[in-house]
C-alpha cells in the first residue's frame, strides 16, 4: 500500500519533467523529449524521489538507489526543477557547536579520506600541473591547462613574487603554486599539505625538476609551522574551507605571524553566497560533508575579512572568480565522464559518481550564485603602518 502511494506520488512529480523512467520491475515510461533517463533500481529510493531534496538525490545515486543518465547539465537542471531548490539561498545556521570537527588529527583524517584517492584518478581529469582549484580564464576560451598556469600566474603577481623571497604555501596540493612561483619567479618555496598521496607526488617533482634546495614539501598542519623565520609571502589557495568557521580567528593569527611586516597574503577559497548562510540547503551540506569533504564549512567573504582585519592583517584587494570556478567545474566533470572506464577501475563505481555529482553540482551552484570564491588579498602593515604594495594594481594585469 505505502509503495503504491509513493510511486503515486513519484509519478505525480515526474510527469511534467522531460525524464524517462524504468522501475526495478521493469515498468517504464519513455517520452520522446527526454533530456535524462532515471532508472529505479530500488523501492527504498522511493522515499527520496517522493520528498526530493538536491543532497538526497545526489546520495540515491551514489549509493545506487538509483542511476541517471545524460548530461550533467540537464541533470541538475531538472533536478533543480524536481526539488525546487532556490532554498539553497537561505541563510542557515551550521553545527559550530561541535569543535571536534577541526582537531589536529581530525582534519589529518579528513584531508586524507578526499585527497588521499589515488593520485593516477586526480590525474584523469585535472590539467597537467595537476591545480585542484579554481582556473582563470582571462580571455574565456583558454583549455584547461592554460587556464589554471594563467591562475598561477595571476597569484604570484598579486603577491608580487620575487627573487630570493620565501613563499609558503599552506595546503599545496600537488605542488603547482609552488613549482612555478621558484621555476617563473626564482622564490623559495615550501609547500605543507595533510596528504600522504600528494607529499609523496610533490616530493618526487621536485627531484624531477631539478628544484631540491629551492623548493620543500612537509607533511603538516599549518598550526605547526615554524614561526621564525617569517615569510615574505603566503599562499593558501583551496584550503580554508577546511579550518572551520570558529578557528577563522587561529588561522588568520598563524599566518600573520608567520608573515614580516610588509609581506603579503593570498587566501583563495570558496565562500558562501548569502550573508548569514553557513552552508547549502535541500540537505547539500549534509551529502557534502557525509560523502566529499567531512569537515568543511564556508562562510561569507564579509565575515573572511573581518577575521583577516581582527587578526592584524589589512585588507588590500578582493576578487570574486565565481564564473571562472563553474567553467573550471565543467571541463572537470567532461574529462572525468571521457575516462569513466579508468576512472572506475582506479577508485571504484561508488567513488567515481561521488566526484561526477559532487563536482557537477559544485558547477551549477557557482553558476547560480548559490556559492562564490574569492582572491583576498592582505599584508601586514609595518610598525609604522606602511604597507609595501604600490599606488595601482597594474602588475596584476601586466605579466
């Protein structure tokens, strides 16, 4: 009786939607205009298509519950139109309660569980400098590769690199930031990351290019690093949406003594749209956290200021890349989906509709303002207030 009102009900909601569906019974409704199939291959996945959410969708498929075939765009689009989803722009309040979430060892397992894959499966579809954040397309229709060696770029000249500065760069990755700031602009660099995957990577480009003495890779916790001698420069680029909201004012201390005076900060991450919003509604937050990033929180660049500003650092430029992330989104998801067959057999079926959804409905929440990214730049003054940053910002855009 309760599956027949379900299938009732799912029925009632797809019907006006170009979705042709097949149960696990073998039932099927085929419309000629259909954009996405949506195969049923449970009952239990009922529940969730009778009471849709955009999270509860994205956790039916890669459980299982359900398949989906067609273009990602089209996916979420009607998927939008399923859960009706603008909700998604509503402030709502995030579990800052639970101050275990950002420990040491916690972030060490979170870090690991989303970088600590494989690094042959980030290798199908990130460019070939292996950037796992937001590309800049300066003219719009760079590929990849070009795109995110312009991202570089655009980051060393906004810290103003130079010969011989020391450049840290908090949560590096696979080493693009600071392979090319000491090969282009001649830095010392070190990059610290949580990652075993990408420590071990790092370390062996390094040896590769020649660069030991010039460039250094730890596996640490920002909280740990070192403190004297400061650095002229840092980075952080895709990592503070891993500090959590309440160890903003930690983060931003560290980094400013860490800094000299006259030096200069990048901080590079993914922030929420609505003021007062600490994460996605239509239970995203929840599918993110449970299946792609334990741990991670975003808040408003409004509030990213205020904790920079409270820390002693000042505020000298920002920048919202949010198109530029949709557009780097959307060639990720095309070259995942082109290598699907490799990317299954590196990491497994589950693993790889995790990232093809994540990463998908990542593009469409940029593109629809649910969430932004911004470049924020800051120094530190020196102890008369004097900031070591020019009267115009023309270098940015001069290389």
């Amino acid at each position: 009786m309760l599956k027949n009102l379900l299938l009732d009900e799912v029925r009632r909601r797809l019907q006006a939607l170009p979705v042709a569906v097949e149960l696990w019974n073998g039932e099927r409704v085929d419309l000629p205009q259909a954009r996405v199939r949506l195969r049923v291959n449970t009952p239990k996945a009922l529940r969730v298509l009778a009471k849709p959410s955009l999270g509860g969708l994205a956790r039916a498929y890669v459980e299982q519950w359900i398949d989906l075939e067609g273009d990602p765009r089209d996916l979420l689009a009607i998927g939008r139109e399923l859960c009706q989803a603008e909700a998604c722009l509503q402030g709502r309040r995030g579990a800052d309660w639970r101050w275990w979430r950002h420990t040491r060892s916690r972030d060490r397992r979170n870090i690991s569980y989303h970088y600590d894959v494989s690094n042959d499966f980030y290798g199908l579809w990130l460019d070939k400098n292996r950037v796992y954040s937001c590309a800049y397309f300066e003219q719009g229709d760079e590929d990849l590769d070009a795109a995110q060696e312009k991202k570089l770029d655009l980051i060393c000249r906004k810290l103003m690199l130079r010969p011989g500065e020391r450049l840290l760069d908090i949560g590096c990755g696979w080493g693009g930031l600071i392979l090319r700031a000491a090969e282009k602009y001649g830095v010392q660099a070190l990059g610290i990351t949580l990652s075993d995957n990408q420590h071990a990577y790092v370390q062996e480009e390094i040896a590769r290019r020649g660069l030991t003495g010039r460039v250094e890779v730890k596996l640490m916790d920002y909280r740990d690093v070192p403190e004297d001698p400061p650095f002229d420069k840092i980075a952080s680029v895709g990592m503070f949406e891993h500090v959590g909201r309440k160890n903003l004012p930690v983060y931003f201390g560290k980094i400013h003594r860490l800094l000299r005076p006259g030096g200069l900060v990048m901080n590079h991450g993914i922030t929420s749209a609505a003021l007062d919003a600490h994460g996605l509604g239509s239970d995203i937050s929840e599918f993110i956290d449970d299946y792609v990033f334990p741990g991670g929180e975003l808040t408003h660049v409004a509030h990213v200021v205020r904790e920079l500003a409270a820390a002693g650092l000042e505020p000298l430029d920002a920048e919202n890349l949010r198109p530029h992330y949709a557009k780097t989104l959307w060639h990720w998801v095309d070259r995942l989906e082109a290598r699907r067959d490799e990317a299954v057999r590196l990491v497994g079926e589950q693993k790889y509709r995790i990232w093809r959804i994540y990463m998908a409905g990542s593009a469409y929440a940029f593109e629809r303002n649910w969430i932004a990214i911004f470049q924020v730049l800051g120094g530190r003054p020196h102890a008369d207030g004097r900031q070591d940053y020019p009267f115009n910002r023309r270098h940015v855009y001069v290389g």
